[in-house]
C-alpha cells in the first residue's frame, strides 16, 4: 500500500506541475497576443476570437485565466507598464555617469524606441484615449505608471540639484509624452532629437540661491 501510494502521490504532483506548466504558458501567449493586437489596433476593436486565434489556445482557457477581456486588459497594462520601466530605467542608468547625464539619455533612449517596428505609442495613453474620459479603471493604472516613472525622473532631478525636482520631472514628463504622441502620429523617431533640444534648456544642476533679505542689502537698494 505504501509505494503504490507514493506512486500515486508522485503521479498526481508530476500532473499538477504539467497543468501549472500549461496555465502559464498558455498565459504568456495570451497576454503577448492581447499586447500585440491591442497596442496595433486598438482594445476596443479587437475581439476575443483575434486574441486566442494568435494565442493558439482555446476561448474557455482565456476566461479561466483571466475571467474577461476587461481583467486582460488590465493584466497586459500593468504587464506592459512593468516591461517598459525595467527597460527605460535600464537605458537611462546603462554605462554610469552623473544625474545630469543619465537625465540627458531619456530622449535618446525614447528615440531608439520609436524607430522599433512594433511601436504604437504609449498603451497607457492609448486606452485612456479611446474609452469614455469618465471611466477611472483605465486612467488609474496609467496614473499610477505615471507616478513611477516621475519619481525616478525627480530623484536624478534631485540629486543633480535642480531648484525644483519634481517640477523638472512634471516638464520632462510633458515633453515626453508630447514625444511620444508626435512619434506615434509621424512615424518619425527624430522628434525625440527636437524634445531632447527643449529638455536640454530644462538641466540647471545648480539649486538656485535664496534672495538676500532686506536687512542684508546695501543703503541704495533700501532706498528704492
């Protein structure tokens, strides 16, 4: 009874192992077929036949995985959002260097990301775009991307001694995603040069000194 029983045992964990193997591939293809189609043609118009018809796998397992197209929606955003900080965050820190010039790599790295074959702009700003403004579910997930990437733009900002870290992060931010939004638009990766230009004139690494009080100033100034 006892080694029968072991081989059972051992039967059904090597099956559990093989199915948990299949849930998560079958979940890999899922989330890289929705990512593709949803960021090329849009979430609204694509369907769940397209999704699972590139996935190669059966409608039954997709709402097993994911319960609806609104869960992967979900599920490929805060995919997509994770993939994309590790690697804008891997560009902007790749070989060293002072706060001002890992700030000086956004745009660079922004360009090189344009001119891939499979960029569709921001999917973040893609679905807030074509679904009502009123809805939040959308515009939360892509706020709370937002306010990752912001941070770490304000702690270069800071640690390069600007007056105002998170102000200089809000007005990199904004000429990022006008950036992107003009790439996507033109097809053309060279916006990045132009928005690089403008964030340029934004480097100050010196925090700006404090107005000298009135006590402190000379006798013909105190007249004025």
């Amino acid at each position: 009874m006892g080694k029968a029983g072991k081989s059972v045992s051992k039967k059904n964990t090597g099956a559990a192992k093989t199915a948990a193997s299949d849930e998560e591939s079958a979940r890999g293809r899922l989330l890289s077929a929705a990512t593709h189609l949803f960021c090329k043609n849009g979430i609204n118009a694509t369907g769940i036949d397209a999704i699972i018809d590139e996935a190669g796998t059966a409608k039954t397992t997709l709402y097993k995985l994911f319960g609806s197209k609104t869960n992967l929606v979900h599920a490929v955003l805060e995919s997509e959002g994770r993939q994309w900080r590790e690697w804008f965050i891997g560009a902007i820190e790749a070989g060293g260097g002072d706060p001002q010039t890992k700030l000086a790599r956004i745009f660079p790295a922004l360009k090189s990301w344009f001119g891939e074959e499979r960029f569709y702009g921001c999917p973040f700003i893609n679905a807030v775009a074509e679904h009502d403004k009123d809805q939040k579910q959308f515009r939360t997930i892509a706020l709370r991307h937002k306010k990752i990437v912001l941070a770490y733009i304000e702690t270069l900002a800071g640690e390069m001694g600007a007056a105002e870290p998170e102000v200089l992060a809000h007005q990199l931010g904004l000429l990022m995603d006008g950036a992107i939004v003009a790439a996507m638009v033109t097809r053309d990766p060279g916006v990045a040069d132009s928005a690089g230009l403008a964030a340029g004139s934004l480097f100050v690494p010196t925090k700006l000194k404090k107005p000298r009080r009135a006590g402190n100033a000379p006798a013909q100034l105190m007249a004025v």
